[in-house]
C-alpha cells in the first residue's frame, strides 16, 4: 500500500460517505461496514459490494436472511437489498425482500415500489436488527469490487 494510501485511510474514518445516502445510516452499520471493508483490503478508488450470508440459509429451513449492500467507487452508498427465499422447494427462489436504492430513490417492498423516504422507518429498524445479528456472529462476509 502507498504511503498515500495509508495516510488517506488514516486521516478519515470511513471509506465511504454516510451523509450521502438519502436515509440516516447508523454508526453501528458505519463501523461494521468500515471493518469489513478495511478487512478485505479493496484497493482505494473502486467500488465494492459487501455480501453478508447466513451459511445455514435455506429455503426449507429459514434463517438470515442475505443481504447485499454496494458502494460506489466515490464512497456513496449504492444500494442496501435484504433476500429472502420465496416458495417451497424445489421451487423456491432467493428474492428482493427489501430494497433501499439510493441510485433509482427507491424502496422496494414485497416487489412494490415506493419513495425511498416512505421506506425511512423500514430502513431504521432493519438497521437495528441487521447489527444485532451481526454481532451474533450469523454471517459469513465477503467483499468483492463492483
């Protein structure tokens, strides 16, 4: 890593920039995405997407669900998508459950869409519960470039 490198990280916090998305990002997500970025060690100047997977995920017997959030190469938040499988196996396909896509100003519900802000509550509490099953330790992580 260049010493340029090293001094940007240094001198700011985060990677990437909160303000940006159009609904509060909790400091808890903040840092749990920060760490996991700093962890897979993306090269500065490239967007990324972040997978959280639950390995033991499954259409027959639940679990978390995976989530997928993406940041751009400027360090704003993209998207943050919550999956979930819908029908029954064999039929069973991983589908949008939640959506706040920052990029479209979209919430997606249930394959509905709304005004990204009409999904604020939604996106509030998915924050909340998101962090606590982070910190159960539920996910697998990986961070792959855009």
């Amino acid at each position: 890593m260049s010493d340029r490198t090293s001094a940007s990280r240094e001198d700011s916090p985060t990677r990437f920039n909160t303000r940006s998305f159009p609904l509060p990002i909790h400091p808890k997500l903040a840092k749990i995405l920060e760490d996991e970025i700093r962890k897979a060690d993306v090269p500065e100047g490239k967007g990324l997407v972040l997978n959280f997977r639950d390995p033991h995920y499954s259409a027959l017997e639940g679990g978390y669900h995976p989530v997928e959030i993406a940041v751009a190469a400027d360090g704003s938040i993209l998207y943050v998508t919550d999956f979930l499988y819908l029908g029954q196996p064999p039929y069973a396909e991983l589908v949008k459950d939640l959506d706040f896509d920052a990029s479209l100003g979209l919430f997606q519900q249930g394959g509905i869409d709304f005004p990204l802000e009409e999904g604020a509550g939604m996106f509030e509490l998915w924050q909340h519960n998101f962090c606590v099953y982070y910190r159960m330790g539920v996910f697998r992580v990986e961070v792959e470039p855009l």
